[in-house]
C-alpha cells in the first residue's frame, strides 16, 4: 500500500464554497482538491484509482448534479466514501443519496463539529475499506494457487469433515488427505484448520 | 239634418216640383225612396212584433223580400234562437215604455251569416197615447266589431304577455315618472303596481346610478343623445327593502299622438352576475395562490443562494479561528480568508435586494379602474361571508370617483384580502361593523376599510412584513403581497388602530389621468 496522505475531493461549482472549504479542512490537517464541476472530478480520477480520502459532493450543480456523480463514481467502481452538502437539501434527494450510498448528507453552511466529524469517519471508513479489499485480493491470489484436488478437500475441511471421512469419500487413503492438507495449509499461509475457515468466511463477507 | 235630407229627395225624386212644399207630405214615395237608398235598415214593427216594413237595404242585408217578411214576427226568422227571447224582452219593454232606445243584435241571414247591427228604435204613438208602430233603424257594424274584437283580443295577447312575463316590464313619460308597471316589476322590486305608479324611476336605482339615470334621461330630451335608449345598460336595482341588486335595463321609445312614452324591459341578473363573480373570485383567489407558490418557490431558491455566500463565511471564518491558532500565523492567507468573508457578505446582501425586487415588479396588465365598482365587486365575492358573521356592511363612496390605471386583478385582490382580514378581525368581537369609505384628494383616490374587530396586535410597520401573522392559519404573506401590489401601482398602504377598537386599512392609488 501507498502511505501517501488521504485526500479531500471537493466538487463544488461555487468558487467561494470550494476554496473556503478547502481553507478550512487545511487548516485542520486535511489534504484537499477541488473540482468545480462533476465532470472535471471524473475526468481526474481514473478507475480503480488507487487515492485515498473522501468526497464532498455539492447536490446542486449545473450539468451533473451530485446525484448523478454519485451514480457515476459507483459505476466507476470508485470507493470513495461520499458526503453531500446542499443549499436546500430535499429529502427526497437526501433518501435517494443515502440509498445510493453516500455517508452523510449535510447542509449549508455547515457546521464545522459536523464537517470535521463526517471526513473523518470517511477516512476510517476508506481506509478500513482498502485494507478490506486488499486482504481479500490477497486471500484470492493464494486459493488461486490451489490444485482442483485441493480446493475440493479445502471445501470439505472447512464444512468440518474429518480426514477419515473425505478419504472414503474420495476413495484414497487417510495419508493422501494428510499430505494434502498440509500443503494447502502451506499455500493459504495458515497454521490449522481453524484459521483455514476463518479466512474462507471472511472472503464471503 | 231633415231640411237636407229632403232637398236631395226632391233633387233625386222630383226634379220639376216646386221646392218649398214638403215632398215627404206630398208624396209617399219620397219617404220610402229615401229610406230605400240611405243605407240604413228600416223596419217598422206593428205592437205585436209583426213586420209591417221592410226596406231594400233589409231585404239586400238578409237575402229575405219584404215580401217574404212583412207578417213575421220579427225574430222569428232574423234572430238566433238563443238570442230570441232577449230581443222579445227589449221589444216589450219599447212598447210598455215609448222613447228611443239603442241597442245591438245579430241577425242571422238566409244564407246563415251573422251580421251585427247597432239599432236606434222610437215608437209612433197613436191618438189615444198607445203604441201604434215600432221603428226601427239600424247600422250594419259587423265589420267595426270585427276590427274592434280583434284589437281587444290583440290587447288582451299583449296583456297577457306583459302580465306573465318574467322581466319586468315599466312605462315612464318624459320626466320618468312610472305610468305602468307589469307584475314582474312589482315583485323585482318589491313594491304594490299602485305605489310604483306615479314614483320616479330613479327611485328604483341606488346611487350612483339613479343620479346617472336622470342625466342620461334629460341629456335624451335635449339632445337626443341616446345614450340608453335601445340598448341593454347594466345597472344596479333598488328594492322597496333596501336590496341592490344588478339588472339589465333596456329602454325604448314610444311616441304617441302629443305624448313620449319610454319602456324599460328590467332583467335580474343576479344569478348570471353571481356566476361572473365567482369566476372571478376563482382567478383572483387562483392569482392569489399562484403568487404565493410563486413566493414559495422563490424563498427556496433564495435559501439554496443565500446559503452559499454563508457556507463560504463560515468555511472562511473556521478556517481564520484555525489559523489564528498557528505558532506563526499565515497572514497571507488569513487576510485572503477575510476578505473573502466580506464579499460574501456583500453577496448575500445583493441575493435579498434582488428578492425585494423581484417581490415589487411582478408584471402589471393594467386597466382604467373605477375603484367604487370593485368594491361593490368584492363585497358581493364576499357576501357570504357577510351574511355568515352577520357584518354590518356600510359604504361611503364618492360619487363620480376618478379612475384608477391599476392591474383590476391584483387591486381585487389587495381588497379582497382587506375585507376579509376586516371580517375574520370581528369573528370574536361583538361588534361586527364594517366601513368603507372612497374619497378622493389631489387626484389620490383613497379606499379606508374600517372594522370593529379585535385592532392592531401590533405595531403597524409590522403588518406589511413577509411571514408575519397573528393568525393561527395565516402565511403572513397576504398583507405583504397587498403592500406589494399596491406599493408598485405608485400608491401606498397603511394601518392603524381606531381610537373605539378596531382597525382601519387604507390605500391610496394615483387618478389614472395623473400617470405619464
């Protein structure tokens, strides 16, 4: 993983808004950028980018609102947690970007406890996401290097059926299951069973 | 009469005959040619009823010789049974009591045609006073009496129809005095036929329409300036119980021998009228709510505007208390910080004086206004509400009141909120007294609304806020758009509370002859 610092991406088509708030969250330790417009944010930010941080999401902009951005950015696959600001929040509007995923939805002006608050809960939650996804990628690269043989006796272990068992069952002997086991264990990087499984579920999550 | 009756007899007759003897007395003949060619019926009776003569007009008249008839009693063949024993009765009473005496029968002809004689019938008296003959002459009036039944019954067509006719139906001379009046009429106006007859029209109108009338009445008469005559005027009716009610008047002329009748057909439309009114009580209550929705919508895209410039100052404000706080202070950037939190400030501002302005100039679609006439307008939109609370409405309006050049929707609508601010004001009060007064100075045409309701709750500069209300279910919009309206017609809108309760409204809107 990048130790680069977490960003804070403003999309506001108000220059004032923008740059004030960009002013203040600096002046509490945040890094941030601005975007004047929806457009200009995609455009920026690639798929998959790999930059930590959240967005502040203005709901009413000309061309794409932040509705439509936030629809944008989950297509895109981007993670970034998503906090809108409004002028007059509806709560039409505010249902549908909370349904769609956003974190908070907070109205102007903003309070700052509210703000500081909001980014960073964003943050823990980027950053638990990534951490998340990149356990999980690493969990996948090791069962990739799983024989079939393997991955069918792995799935039997972590249902819980004993050795004696799965030898019947597959028609070989108990010391083949043993050999086996062990060099799945190997390969997942776990010591036991217990782990093996645990690591199994948390790929289900 | 005689003397020249007998000169054409010897004319006609005897010619060669000295003129000063009398021909009746010479001749016999004379006599009975000149009851033969004077077109008269003659026939003389003897005192029983027998014919004893007939003349040649009787015998052309009936179809029957004088042959065929002397000898017959006379209502043997002439009179129609029905009429028979009548015709006997005035007979005998002629002979019991000799004199002249007039009447009129029918006698039926041989072919069967009725004709209709007017008689003139004397008795000749014999030595001894008795009855010795009975003549008598008659008039062939078959054809007046036609002409004169049809007239009647024409009259009596006409009579019925002016009697049962649901508008009213008046006759007045030239001065407007009431010469006849239909029962229509009579209930309109709720008074008696013999009461309207001999009162002057215009005591059947409310001013200013009674004052308009006389002058339009005697301007006709001077000049033939027809300004009512034919044509439909709506006016306002005054019942005998004080009820004003909107009419259609039409007037036409009737000249007669020496004489210049007017008569006035007089329709209630108040039920047509009171359909007008609601539909326009629905736009003007529908402009009313489009404007308040327009406000609406308005105050929330002011508030997304406005919060802008205010989410800046707070950002910008945060982030100065931040820096304030650094061991070195960035003055660059706080002194930026702080000017940007001034020219937010200044657009905040700009954001509300465009809201005020905004508020001001809807678009006005003017008209020349006469402001009595709406008053009336509203308070007929409102009478129902009147009656419910049982407000006792007074009116106080100049007459002949200068026009005003005013958008007539949006002023219906200032008054329309002023009245019934006015009645929901004494909902509670014991008094329920309204005024309303039109004056008129220095070409400023002034409207007071004056009620006895609860007074002022507040300072008047108050009232004519945006969302300030007293009212449970008020926007406290509706005086502020009055104040609007008012405010961008050139005039102005104000308040107080009267000295004895209550709290009287009045706005003043420019004469529509003083705007360039």
């Amino acid at each position: 993983m990048t130790d680069r610092p977490p960003i804070v991406y403003i999309v506001d088509d108000d220059d004032a808004v923008r740059s004030a708030l960009a002013l203040q969250l600096e002046t509490e330790g945040f890094q941030t950028q601005g975007f004047a417009s929806a457009r200009e944010f995609l455009e920026s930010c690639p798929v998959n980018c790999r930059c930590q941080g959240c967005v502040i999401l203005d709901l009413q902009m000309p061309d794409m609102d932040g509705l439509s951005l936030q629809r944008q950015i989950n297509e895109r696959g981007i993670t970034l947690p998503i906090i809108f600001i409004s002028g007059h929040g509806t709560v039409p509007d505010a249902v549908r970007a909370l349904q769609d995923g956003a974190m908070n939805f907070i109205e102007k002006p903003i309070d700052r406890e509210i703000l500081l608050a909001c980014v960073r809960k964003a943050l823990v939650q980027d950053s638990d996401e990534r951490s998340r996804a990149a356990r999980k990628t690493s969990i996948e690269q090791r069962l990739n290097q799983l024989t079939a043989r393997e991955r069918e006796i792995m799935s039997m272990i972590v249902g819980g059926t004993a050795n004696k068992v799965i030898a019947s069952d597959l028609g070989i002997s108990e010391r083949t299951v043993e050999l086996h086991r062990s060099r799945i264990l190997h390969k997942m990087g776990v010591r036991n069973a217990v782990r093996l499984t645990q690591l199994v579920v948390s790929l289900q999550d | 009469m005689t003397q020249r009756i007998s000169d054409q007899g010897v004319g006609i007759t005897s010619p060669n005959k000295v003129q000063h003897t009398d021909p009746f007395a010479d001749d016999p003949k004379v006599s009975a040619s000149v009851l033969d060619v004077a077109g008269v019926f003659v026939v003389v009776l003897d005192p029983t009823g027998r014919i004893t003569y007939f003349n040649v007009t009787c015998e052309h008249a009936t179809g029957y010789t004088a042959k065929e008839m002397v000898g017959t009693y006379v209502w043997d063949k002439l009179i129609v049974p029905e009429q028979r024993q009548a015709v006997e009765n005035v007979f005998h009473d002629l002979v019991r009591q000799p004199g002249v005496q007039e009447h009129e029968n029918y006698w039926l002809t041989n072919s069967g045609k009725l004709i209709c004689i007017h008689w003139s019938n004397t008795s000749i008296l014999g030595t001894g006073g008795e009855v010795r003959w009975v003549i008598g002459t008659g008039l062939d009036i078959t054809e007046k009496k036609r002409v004169q039944n049809q007239l009647e019954e024409q009259a009596a067509k006409l009579r019925a129809v002016v009697e049962t006719a649901v508008d009213g139906i008046i006759t007045i001379d030239e001065r407007g005095i009431i010469e006849s009046v239909n029962p229509a009429a009579e209930r309109l106006f709720a008074y008696p036929a013999d009461e309207l007859i001999g009162m002057n029209i215009s005591t059947l109108m409310p001013a200013p329409y009674r004052e308009e009338h006389d002058r339009y009445i005697s301007d006709y008469l001077d000049s033939g300036d027809a300004k009512i005559i034919g044509i439909g005027r709506e006016v306002r009716g005054l019942s005998r119980d004080g009820r004003i009610f909107p009419i259609n008047l039409v007037v036409s002329e009737v000249s007669l021998p020496g004489k210049r009748l007017f008569t006035g057909i007089v329709r209630d439309i108040s039920d047509r009228q009171l359909i007008e009114k609601r539909e326009r009580q629905r736009l003007a209550e529908h402009a009313h709510a489009a404007r308040l929705a327009a406000l609406g919508e308005m105050a929330s895209g002011i508030a997304h505007e406005l919060n802008q410039p205010l989410a800046a100052i707070v950002s910008f404000a945060d982030a100065c208390r931040n820096l304030i706080d650094k061991e070195e202070i960035p003055r660059d950037i706080m002194r930026d910080a702080l000017a940007q939190i001034s020219e937010q400030g200044v657009r905040a501002g700009d954001i509300i004086r465009r809201l005020r302005q905004f508020v001001r100039t809807g678009t006005l679609d003017r008209e020349v206004v006469n402001l009595n006439a709406l008053i009336n307008d509203v308070l007929a939109m409102v009478a129902h509400e009147i009656h419910l609370n049982e407000v006792d409405v007074k009116l106080r309006l100049k007459e002949y009141l200068s026009s005003v050049w005013a958008d007539k929707l949006q002023i219906e609508q200032v008054l329309l909120n002023l009245v019934r601010n006015a009645i929901e004001a004494m909902e509670d009060s014991p008094k329920h007294g309204l005024l309303i007064e039109s004056t008129e100075d220095d070409n400023q045409m002034l409207v007071r609304i004056q009620d006895s309701g609860c007074g002022l709750e507040t300072a008047p500069e108050n009232l004519f806020k945006a969302f300030y209300t007293t009212k449970e279910k008020g926007t406290g919009l509706g005086l502020s758009i009055s104040y609007s309206i008012i405010e961008a017609h050139g005039g102005t809108l104000s308040a107080n509370s009267n000295d004895d309760g209550g709290a009287t409204f009045w706005f003043s809107l420019p004469a529509a002859d003083d705007i360039e």
